[in-house]
C-alpha cells in the first residue's frame, strides 16, 4: 500500500493519510461497523475501552480472513460527542500500522444502545491467498 500525500493541500488533521493507493490485485475485506460491546454483552464506559472492543473485533475478523490490522486502507469511525474523539483516536493510533489507512471521523447523535459511545468499520486489502 502506498500512502498519498499531496503537498498542495493542508496536511491531514491527525495520523491518517489523505488517500491509499491499493496494488493491483489485492483481496478486500469490508468489515461492519463494530460497536464497543463485550462478548459477554456488556459495555464499557469509557471511550477508549469501547474503541479497544471495536479494534479488537475488528483484529479477529480480519484474522479470520488471513490479514491483519496493518491491512486496513480505510476506517469510517463514529462517536457521540467531540469529548470522545481525543480517546478514539489515541486508541485508533495504536492499533493501526504505517502508512496510516484514510480515516474519517463523525460525530452521531447516537447509537442502538444509548450507552455506546463510537462504532468503528474499516476496509482492508491483502495480497492474494494461495
């Protein structure tokens, strides 16, 4: 994967990339978003545990499909209020390699749950199986 980096516009906001180019061939996994529940269905109260259950959902299905996290070329997060964005992206930094995928964050007005605070989906690309 190659990051892209225009020197013509701002520079990104935080460690994400503006753009990432995927080589040709390249398998692609599109994982759902992941919300901040534990196995057991409990929930966290903060958000950066919450987005460490996303992330670690997010590891085992990419697990599952022989990639790993440093496969992800894109993450679409959602969180409940500006106050939970410095720990989603404390906790997004590091669970992603380098070059860091393209990343978008929004702020919801809320989730299924009203105890959910961030939901996390990503894409990712790895070379081709066998």
């Amino acid at each position: 994967m190659k990051s892209i980096q225009p020197n013509t516009i701002r520079p990104p906001f935080a460690r994400y990339s503006h753009g990432i180019e995927v080589p040709a061939g390249a398998r692609l996994v599109f994982a759902s978003g992941q919300l901040g529940v534990l196995p057991d269905d409990s929930v966290p109260a903060t958000v950066e545990r919450q987005a460490e259950c996303c992330f670690d959902n997010i590891k085992a299905i990419l697990e599952a499909a022989d990639m790993t996290m440093s496969d992800i070329v894109r993450i679409n997060a959602y969180v409940t209020g500006r106050e939970h964005m410095a720990g989603y992206m404390a906790v997004r930094d590091r669970f992603t390699g380098d070059p860091p995928p393209a990343s978008t964050l929004m702020i919801v007005s809320g989730f299924t749950r009203p105890e959910l605070l961030v939901e996390v989906e990503v894409v990712a690309a790895g070379a081709q199986n066998g």
